[in-house]
C-alpha cells in the first residue's frame, strides 16, 4: 500500500505567490525574482510532503497562474492573435500572462483568455481555445523541468497534468465545422513526447487529471478514452500510468474506466462513498485502485475509523499491493496550513480540533496507511485515539447542535415557501403602494467602496478608531450616497453597503454557527484568493442584521430604500459547508434566519427587499441526473427566505455572470416580484431566453457593465432598453447596471448613473 498526493496548493502559506505575480505585474520585481519565488514554493511544498511520509510526490502540480493554461502552453495551443507578443517579447512567460491577462503595451491591445469555473468549484481556469486548423507541439517543458527540479532533492516525483480527452473537453471549438474531440489523433503525439522525455529523465509514473470520467460524457468521448490510453500503453508498457478522477462518481462510466489498459485508477470516496462496491466488483485483476479518502474539498478531519474500514475493505478485496491511498482530489481546494491559526478568539481550540488544512490531510494519509498496514504502536494509537474523541466531539458538541434549530427546519411545511397570492395579485398590491414609473430605475446594492471607506474599517477593526466614530464615518457616506441618488432621480434607492466586507462574511459574522480564519485562503483564480467563512453548527440569528443601516438610510429620504440581503444559496455556496448534514438542510437554516431579517426590515417600514442570489447556478449538480433534486430544494430555501412578507411588500432577487439560460423555469419558479440580472456583456441575448419562455415577472436586465471603468453612453443603454422591450412587455421592464457597483471609482459611477436615469427617462418618453 503507498500513499500519494494529487497536488498540493501553490499559493504558499502566506499567499506569497499571489503577492510575488502582483508584484511581478506592477514592475515591481524582475521576472528571476518572481521565478525564484515559484521555485522556493515546490521546494517547500516537495519537502513538506516527503518530511510528512507521502511516498508518491506530485510534481507539475504547481502553476504561475493555471494548470489548464499551463497545458495549452505545453501542447503549443496558442491562439494566433498572441503571435505578436511572442515576437515582440521572445519570451514565455510574458507570452503566459498575456494569455491569462491580456496585453496592453507597445501599442499592442489582445485580449485575455476566456476563464471559467473549474468543474463544480470556485477555482477558475483558463479555457482552452481550438480552431479548425489547430496544430499541436511541444512548446513548453515546464513539466520537464519541474520533473527534474524535484529529482535534485532526491525525489522521484509523479508528474501531473490533465489528460487528454479532459482537457480537449475543457476546450471551446473557437468555430464552426469541426468537434474538438476529432483534434485528439493530433494531440495525443505531443502527450507521447512529454512521456518519452520525463522516461528519459527517468519518471516511474505519470498522473493523467481525467475528471471527465466522472461526468456524463458522449459515445465520442469514450472513444477518445480508449484510444488514448491504448495507444500510451503501447508506447510505454512500463510506466505506471494513474488515472485519476473526482468530484463524482464513475457511475454510468465504471465499465469504460476500469477497463483502461493503466495502471492505477484513482477514484473519489468522498463525494461518491457508494460506488467502492461496485468499482471493486467491476476492477480486473492487475489494476490498482486509489482510493481518495481524505477530503480534499472542505475543512473537517478525516474520520479514521470510517476511512480505515474503507481501506480493510478495499485490501480484503484487493491486497495490499493493489491500494493507493491519498486525498479524495487535488488539495488545492484547501487552505494551506491550520497551525497557522493561532488566534483562538476567532477560531476556538474546540472548533479547531474538528479541521484539518492541506498540511494536516497529508498526515491524515500518511496516519492512515500506518495505521491500516502495520502493528501500529503505541504512539500512532494515541493518534487514533486523538481522532475518536475530535470526531466524537464533534458529533455531540452543544455548540453544533441546537434542538430549537433542527426543530424549526423540521417544521418547515409547503406554505412557508409560497407568497399569500400569486404575482399578479401581489403586482396591483405593490403598485398601488410603490407608485413607480414606467421603467423604473435602480442599483444592485453596493456603491464605491472607496480606499477611504476600507481604511476606516481596517482601522476599526485594530481598535484606532471608536465604534461611535466608526459608526458616523459610514453615516456621513450612507447619507451622500442616499442624497445624490434623490439628486438625479433613481426610483428605488440602495444605503450602499459601506459597512459591509463581503458580502457572504457580513452575513456569516452575525450569525450563529459560522466562523472565521485568519488565514484560510484558496486560490480562486490567478492571483485571486478568497477566504470561505467555515460553517460549523446549526444556524441561526441571534438579532437584526440589517435593520439599523437600512432603517437608517430610509430615514433620510421620502424615496423608497431598498434592503438589501445576501441568498441562503449563495451563502451556502461560497461557505466551507458541514458534512455531517445534506447540505439541503444547512441551507434551509440559512434560509430561515434571512427570513426572519425579510419580516424585520417590513416590520421597520421598508417595501423593497433584494435578496441576491448570485450563486444559484454554480450549485447545480455535476450530473444532470442530479439537476431536478438540487434544483428543488434550493429554489425552496430561497423561496422559504422570501415569503414571510405581504404581498405589498416587494421582494427582488439579483443574479449575475452564470449561464441561465437551462435553468430559467427555475428561476422564474423562485417567484421574486423583481429580479435584475447581468445582460450587457451578452448584448441582452439572454433576455431571449427569457422572452422565449414568457417569464411572468418583472425583470432588470443589467444596461451596462460594471467591471470596466469605461462609461456608457445614454444613447447604447436606449438601443440596449429597446432590445429589451422588444421582447419583454414595457410593464415588466426595470433599469439597472449589471451588479453591484462596490470595484468602480466614484467619477465613473456618477456619469454612468446620470445616463442610465436619462436612458430611462427616453424610453417612457417613447
Ligand atoms: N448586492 C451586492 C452588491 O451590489 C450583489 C453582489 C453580487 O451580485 N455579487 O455588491
Ligand atoms: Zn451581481
């Protein structure tokens, strides 16, 4: 039995790398610099690994900024438009960051690489770009190098790149008459060079990434699986080839995966415990089974006695020889380091004996082999030991459980997710109330978050300024904000969000249940990190959380204020979630405590309530079978948050940069009176989507993009609203930018609002 990794996070336990590529970028530090960072990160990261026991070591699981960018560089698919810059810098990194980021310099202007999510999680990668005429070849040896790099330390590492037929599939066919799958005879000579160098350099093993295994998949695909893997082992008889997959389980794919010619078929016990039975009856003699255990998408310790029963099973079948043990994925889903979180105020000793970060998961494996294969002695017995009583604990702690909670959600009947009339009822009741124009205008909820507003909060927070000075600086903001949109007109005004960090942490810092690292970052795309907060127990609201910054800004004005609230989807979402609970549960907690905040704000006199629910559609299910369950219960939760109110009382929903379009009668089955939703990077095609489909109720389609600081003219928001009420009745229609405007300058924000009211205000002219 050995014990392997897939990768391990590259950010460096401090984020040096994000700071190192920022730097880099700026001018700040030479490119040696930056490469010399890179490499003491491998280093650390080899060393830890071989220091904590791992016997089968990654290498080429590090990356400047994207191991799916990584392979277009290394197979040589790079789009012609970076030609020039190739050219003009003659050198590959720059050429690497162009891709990733785009280049504007030297009078050149090229656009980056399309970046989407990674699978089912918030990592986000760079999609590869085919054409009809696609050629491959060897471009870049970083897999080489690293190969090498690892061996100077002695370690005869497992280089690890994406398969094949995954990263075809990972691909956009960048025009039409052809299908990416059909590039694979031309790209499969490049992989067989790869693996005909790392031999020379003398590599064991190879790890191929193929969680498309794992997914629902065409005939073609299969196909592609056979060939490619045939012809490999044709090639390199000897070399131990892993295949891994995860995420979901094998299922409909179990027959094609087990019967690859490869050595070793990795496989994830986590997300998919249920199908070791069958992968163990399907498996032939001779192929070695990995089985990932530790989790390597959430925070929670490995629960020893649960994964060594897995692995009894699994060598009782199989023999020792046939088992690989390791995390359930890549732990570049985890955060680095949980000895790193020293401050027990914000993560108690109680709840920190629950986790486990990359570090601790790979002692977790190396334990667990101890533990499974030898006469364990008496000081890894203690750490068995030790487990039993972190799990146990965890099982039972009254911080966790509250009975009051579980109750509650148990309680929960049908009605409780529906509003007292249908739309058209609550429509004349909200009109006769509301008194809005004809295209009414309004914001998605944050305005600038200002160097200056971030510098009050820091300040606050180390203790330099007083919670009363604190509290009058946001005011001050809070009341320009509401004065200046009175001043050019918007119809439904927003406080601006300036007290809020983020807009899951705002939420989780005032709730029960959640809490918080210092330190707990994962990559989320690039030099982008984020910090989940971690949810450990039954959730609840101990009091109002928004009320006193809503209740204040409507003070100020005569106009409607709109609250603003954060989705229990989206809160579940962008969460480390509990495993010891169907996530459907957790959220249906959440989902009650935003409740509770809809009912207060309507009982402090406020008629418009936005509850955004930007995450929706990430949270769908990897297999479509799974769609309609998920589906179900998360348009529920939303549902369940949003229908303890009159049916005067108007409730929106914001949505934004997702694909919609197979999910619209869902999302009209949710029900919001209002719901604005990102439209002009698309140029409004997905309103074509909704007008298809007749959506019911009213809708905002975002008239101008808020990622760039480029302000739009009135006359493009008329030709986008036009667009717009050629398709959706005029009754229906509202006026607002993309989303939230917290990343814009003030300067720009202005003008561009200042247009939009004008844009608006031509329309009902019309
Ligand atoms: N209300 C939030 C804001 O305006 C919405 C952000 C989002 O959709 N991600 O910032
Ligand atoms: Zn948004």
């Amino acid at each position: 039995m050995q014990t392997h990794n897939l990768g391990y996070p590259r950010i460096g336990s401090n984020r040096e790398l994000k700071k190192a590529c920022e730097q880099y970028w700026a001018g700040k530090i030479s490119q040696s610099d930056l490469l010399n960072k890179g490499k003491s990160i491998s280093e650390q990261n080899w060393k830890l690994q071989l220091e904590a026991g791992i016997e089968l070591i990654p290498s080429n699981d590090f990356s400047y900024y994207d191991q799916i960018l990584d392979v277009s560089l290394t197979v040589g698919a790079i789009p012609k438009r970076y030609n020039q810059v190739a050219i003009q810098s003659n050198n590959e990194m720059d050429l690497y960051f162009a891709m990733a980021r785009g280049y504007q310099k030297d009078g050149l202007d090229i656009t980056a690489m399309e970046m989407t999510k990674w699978l089912d999680t918030n990592y986000h990668y760079i999609v590869p770009e085919f054409y009809r005429d696609q050629e491959f070849k060897l471009f870049s040896n970083k897999i080489i190098n690293e190969f090498v790099s690892a061996k100077r330390l002695g370690i005869n590492s497992k280089p690890v790149i994406v398969g094949p037929v995954s990263y075809l599939l990972l691909g956009k066919e960048k025009e039409d008459g052809f299908d990416k799958l059909d590039l694979v005879k031309k790209l499969l000579p490049v992989y067989i060079q790869i693996l005909t160098e790392l031999k020379a350099h003398g590599a064991q093993w190879i790890q191929f990434d193929e969680p498309f295994l794992a997914l629902d998949i065409n005939e073609k695909a299969k196909e592609a699986y056979k060939y490619v893997y045939a012809e490999i082992k044709k090639q390199f008889p000897q070399l131990k080839v892993l295949v891994t997959t995860y995420f979901e389980g094998l299922k409909d794919n179990l027959a094609l995966a087990t019967s690859l010619p490869v050595h070793a078929l990795h496989i994830d016990l986590v997300r998919c415990p249920e199908q070791l039975d069958d992968v163990l009856n399907a498996i032939p003699d001779q192929l070695v089974l990995s089985l990932g255990i530790v989790d390597g998408r959430n925070i929670w310790k490995n629960d020893f006695e649960q994964s060594l029963a897995i692995i009894k099973k699994a060598t009782d079948k199989l023999g020792n020889d046939r088992v690989l043990i390791a995390p359930s994925c890549s732990l570049l889903h985890s955060p680095c380091d949980l000895d790193l979180e020293t401050n027990d105020k914000t993560l108690t000793p109680e709840i920190k004996q629950w986790l486990a970060f990359a570090k601790q998961k790979i002692d977790e494996v190396v334990l667990l082999k101890t533990l499974a294969s030898e006469t364990p002695d008496s000081n890894v017995l203690a750490k068995l030991e030790e487990n039993k009583k972190a799990i146990s604990s965890r099982r039972t702690s009254r911080l966790i459980h509250n009975e009051q909670i579980k109750q509650r959600v148990n309680s929960i009947v049908a009605r409780d997710s529906q509003r007292e009339n249908p739309f058209s009822i609550r429509k004349k009741a909200q009109q006769e109330v509301l008194q809005l124009p004809l295209f009414p205008t309004t914001t998605i909820g944050s305005f600038p978050q200002t160097d200056e507003v971030r510098s009050w909060r820091s300040k606050f927070k180390k203790g330099e300024i007083s919670p009363a000075e604190y509290d009058n600086l946001l005011k001050k903001e809070t009341e320009e904000t509401i004065r200046w949109q009175e001043e050019i007109g918007i119809d439904v005004l927003v406080h601006g969000e300036f007290e809020r960090n983020d807009m899951v942490e705002y939420f989780g810092e005032q709730l029960n249940g959640f809490t918080f690292t210092k330190n707990g970052w994962v990559q989320s795309y690039g030099s982008r990190c984020v910090k989940p907060p971690i949810i450990y127990g039954d959730v609840n609201r101990p009091e109002a959380m928004t009320v006193y910054w809503t209740e204040y800004a409507q003070s100020l004005t005569k106009s409607l204020v709109k609250g603003m609230l954060t989705g229990p989807v989206t809160i579940l979402q962008w969460s480390f979630v509990r495993n010891d609970q169907p996530r459907s549960v957790t959220c249906n907690q959440i989902a009650l405590a935003i409740r509770d905040e809809v009912v207060d704000l309507e009982k402090a006199g406020i008629k418009v309530i936005q509850i955004d629910e930007p995450a929706i559609r990430e949270g769908l299910p990897l297999r479509k079978a799974d769609w309609p369950n998920y589906l179900q219960w998360a348009v529920d939760a939303f549902k369940i948050s949003a229908s303890g109110v009159k049916d005067e009382t108007q409730i929106h929903t914001h949505m934004c940069y997702s694909e919609f379009n197979d999910i619209i009668q869902n999302i009209a089955d949710m029900d919001a009176d209002v719901i604005t939703i990102e439209c002009s990077r698309s140029q409004m095609e997905l309103l074509d989507a909704f007008a298809d489909f007749k959506y019911p109720n009213e809708i905002g389609p975002g008239v101008y993009d808020i990622h760039s600081p480029r302000v739009p003219s009135k006359e493009e928001m008329v030709r986008l609203l036009q667009k717009a009420k050629a398709v959706i009745p005029a009754d229906q229609l509202w006026v607002n930018p993309d989303c939230g405007l917290k990343t814009r300058h003030w300067e720009e924000t202005k003008s561009a609002l200042i247009a939009m009211v004008a844009a608006a205000k031509e329309l009902s002219a019309n």
